[in-house]
C-alpha cells in the first residue's frame, strides 16, 4: 500500500527567510502528486499538483515543488516566506486506479517575525 | 463558481447522542468524498461517491457512522451515538469523475463531550 511521510511535524522559519517541507511518499509507479494548505479553521486548499511533464511545478502564492522520481520525493520551496504563510501544509498522492488521495501527516509552517 | 458548501461549521454533543452533516458539491462533479481528520493527522477517507452509489466505504465504522447521496447530488453523513474519539473535523470534498483534482469545503468540527 501506498504511503506519504511528511519528515518534519514542525517547521519554524523566520519572515522572509526561505523554507521547504520535505515529503516522500512509498510508491514506484505512476502517481499524482499534491500539496494542499490549510489555514486555521478552514478547509483543505490545492497549491499545486504534479500530473506529468515537468517535474517543476509552481503553485500559488509564490509555492513551488519539484518532483524527483528517482528519490520519490516532492518537497514544496518558497524562498521567502510572509506572515500570511502560517499554516498547516499537508503532501497527498493518488492511487492512479481510483483517484483516491493518501495523506502525509502535515506539516505546520511556524513563522517567526 | 460556488465552491463545496457543508453545514454546520460547528458541533458540539454529548456522546451517544446522533449528528448529522451535510454537503453540497461543486455543480457537476460527480464524485464526493467525506474525510474525518483527527487533530495532527492529515485526512482520512470515510466514504467515496460516484453519482449516488458508493464506491468505497472500506474505513467507514458502519455500526455508527452512515452516509447517503440519494439524487448524486448533496450528501449527509450521520453519527448514531457519537463516541468521545469521534471528535474531528469532519470534510467534504468533490471532483469530476476521473478528474485529477479534489475541491475541500470548510469542514464541520465535532466535539463529543
């Protein structure tokens, strides 16, 4: 069965210091892969996704990861992060057979001013 | 575009009494899915809808928990009687069918007292 780690539970950083959330996930066939953040009391929101092709992906809000096959891993970078970044960010990818999504545990954005 | 509508936003219960919550999708997706995410954890799918029929109920504790999507439209997710570890942020969330992308609503919290 498919897994995702996401390797820090925290990861404090000061304001516009650059960041990246680490994620690796199990799987050594074809896969979608997602970063979504979550802000205090609210829902799940998409920052980007990894369908194929460049293995770069830019998201929203200045986000950005890169999709490396070889190392099963797609850590999300920001070079400067802002206040409003504060957040949980979670790392998910999809069994390709039913679209279902398989979480990693999140990781919480601490920003420190 | 509306996005994912759920109600309440906020529940509060003693256990073994019942709850239920709603969703209503983005228009046209025909898949719907209802998460349960633990404080600290990332999503965990209950329940997978296609139109009006289930696709995946494997991780839905059916002694307690129910879901229904009568019309392939709106769905509501039932708990009779709630238990303490039932406390959760309950999500909802839709995509076309076959698509490759996942829309989240606010989520409901539940806490069972």
């Amino acid at each position: 069965a498919q897994s995702v780690t996401q390797l820090d539970s925290q990861v404090p950083v000061f304001e516009e210091a650059p960041v990246e959330l680490r994620c690796n996930y199990s799987s050594s066939v074809s896969v979608y892969l997602f970063w979504y953040v979550q802000y205090p009391n609210q829902g799940l929101q998409l920052l980007l996704k990894y369908l194929s092709g460049s293995t770069l992906v830019k998201g929203i809000n200045g986000f950005e990861a890169e999709f490396n096959k070889s190392q099963t891993s797609f850590h999300l970078r920001k070079p400067s992060v802002h206040i409003s970044d504060t957040a949980e960010y979670f790392c998910a990818v999809s069994d390709l057979s039913n679209y279902q999504l398989i979480w990693g545990a999140g990781t919480k954005l601490i920003i420190k001013p | 575009e509306a996005g994912v509508a759920q109600s309440p936003r906020y529940k509060i219960i003693e256990k073994r009494q019942s709850v239920a919550f709603w969703c209503n999708p983005i228009s046209g997706h025909a898949t719907l899915y209802w998460y349960q995410q633990i404080l600290g954890q990332g999503p965990k799918l209950l329940i997978q809808f296609q139109n009006n029929g289930v696709v995946d109920d494997s991780q839905l504790p059916k002694d307690r928990f129910s879901a229904e999507r009568l019309k392939g439209v709106d769905s509501t997710l039932k708990i009779q009687p709630a238990k303490l570890e039932d406390s959760a942020v309950y999500l909802c969330a839709s995509d076309l069918a076959g698509g490759d992308t996942q829309y989240f609503g606010p989520g409901t919290r539940l806490t069972v007292l």
